[in-house]
C-alpha cells in the first residue's frame, strides 16, 4: 500500500518536471488559467483608464498651444502676465558637421557661436533670448524619389522593369520599416514687449514693429551663422505649420500629407464657386425701389 502512495507521488513528480520542461522549452505560462484570469482583469482595467482618459478638450488647437494669432512669419502667444505681449519667429538651420572640422575651424566655429548670442539685442537693456529646437519627423524619401519617378517613361524597357519590380518598391518598404528618423533644426526667437514699449501704436503699427524688429534678429543670426560654415532661412508661415503639424504628428506625419492639407480649398469655396441660382441684380433692385419709396 505504502509502496502504491510513493509510486503515485512519483508519477506526480515526474509529470510536474515534464510539464515544466514543456512550458520553458515552448515559452507557456505554468498556470494558464491564473494567466488568462488576469489578462482579462487586465483589460478590464485598461478599458476603465481609456474611458476616463477619452476626455473631449472643449478648446480649439491655438488655445491648447498657447497661441493667440499668427501673422504671417510671426506667431503671438498668450501671455498670463498683463501689459504683456509675445511675438515668436523662427530661423531653419541646416546641420554642421563640428566634429569633421579640424581644431581651427572649430574654435572659428565657436566664436560665431558666442557672438551670434551676443549679438541678439534690440538695445540698451533689451537682451533677446533664444531657444534652439530640434523637430524629429518620419524619414520620408518622397522628394528625392520624384526625379527617378519623373525620369521612369525615358527609360529603356529592362531598366523599367528593374525600377518597378527592385527599386521602387525597396524604397518604399525600407522607408515604412525602417527605424529612422529626419531631423530639422530650428532657432526660436521669442520678442517681448511691455505696454511702455507699445505706447502710442495702434495693432497694425506693433504688428510691423514686431516684423521689422524680428527681421533684424533674424538677420543676424543668418550672418553670423554663415561665419559658422552653416546655412539657413527664416521660417514663412508655412514653415511654422510645417514644425507645428510634425511636433503634434511625430510617429505618422508625412510630408505629402501636410502639403495635401495645405493645398485644400478654402471653407468658404464651396459657396463662393457655387453655382448661385438667383439672380445677382436682385438685391439692387430692391434698394432702388425702397429708395423710391421713400423719395415720394
């Protein structure tokens, strides 16, 4: 009898080793159904948190980036200070290679550097901060494809065939999968203004006051950034929405969907290239004969 209760605990144990050997060996949880309970759980939890992180922001996009209006090359931000405004413009920079240059070139380099941050100044007492920004995007190979796609008709048939079987479809897949990314590379110049300095100037006047003052700012950091070996421009108002839509679209955005956006019509063209029914001399007619009316 004693001799049946070991043999048993022995099958026992053994079947316990062989399934433990079965589970590591296939990467299978010891207790599936304690797993499966708590996955469920799980879910049931990540369900309740998306539920209460689902919230609707009742406010438009400027109003949650802190912007009040753009103008152009310039944005103006919302200021919580009172007889306060903001005024934001940006320069593009391309990169420069400093680790490439020799130990001349890079304290030439250096010294541009420190003077181009000293030189931002609108006068006495009036110091111009700066902020560099790097903007990180999806690679996208789209413009660089479009020479070898416009050039495609002009080829001989086995290089068509080549490009359309090999080289387009390479391309394509290697731009989704791979995990690269394009960087852009900016100066933020942020212009503050009090109500002393405002005094005396109606909208349009500080609008261009802001302009010109941002215009002699950006100047110089192109100047002193050429002395650096490096090029750049100043940021239009479709650069600005270009950085915008990438910092708010950093895993999906692409290039040709922003351009696509910025391409749309108006909302007001369906109405404005309408075909209008009525006849356009109404309204003219209506005033005449009121006008009459009232002569007599």
């Amino acid at each position: 009898m004693n001799q049946w209760i070991w043999d048993i605990f022995m099958y026992i144990g053994l079947g316990f080793v062989g399934w433990m050997l079965y589970c590591m060996i296939l990467d299978k949880p010891l207790i599936p159904w304690l797993v499966k309970y708590a996955d469920k759980k799980k879910s049931k939890k990540e369900a309740v948190d998306d539920k209460k992180t689902d919230i609707e922001l009742k406010i438009t996009l400027k109003e949650l980036l802190g912007i009040k209006e753009f103008f152009g090359d310039l944005i103006e931000l919302k200021e919580d200070k009172k007889g306060v405004r903001t005024f934001v413009g940006a320069v593009k920079c391309e990169p420069i290679n400093y680790l490439l240059r020799s130990f001349a070139e890079q304290q030439d380099t250096d010294h541009a550097y420190e003077h181009l941050i000293a030189s931002l100044t609108l006068g006495p007492g009036r110091e111009v901060g700066t902020a560099t920004h790097i903007s990180s995007r999806p690679i996208d190979l789209g413009d660089q494809l479009k020479p070898y796609e416009e050039a495609f008709p002009d080829l001989d048939p086995t290089s068509q065939r080549f490009a359309q079987g090999m080289f387009f479809p390479f391309m394509r897949q290697w731009q989704q999968t791979v995990d690269e990314f394009d960087y852009q590379r900016y100066f933020i110049v942020p212009i503050k203004y009090s109500d002393k300095h405002l005094s005396g100037l109606d909208e349009q006047s500080i609008i261009l006051k802001a302009r010109n003052e941002f215009g002699r700012l950006a100047g110089t950091i192109r100047s002193n950034y050429k002395r650096m070996g490096g090029r750049c421009k100043i940021c239009s108002d479709v650069d600005l929405y270009e950085a915008i839509y990438f910092s708010l679209n950093k895993q999906n955005g692409k290039l040709q969907h922003f351009r696509t956006l910025m391409e749309k019509e108006g909302i007001l063209s369906p109405f404005v290239n309408s075909d209008y029914s009525r006849n356009s001399y109404r309204y003219l007619e209506e005033e005449t004969n009121e006008d009459s009316e009232k002569a007599t």
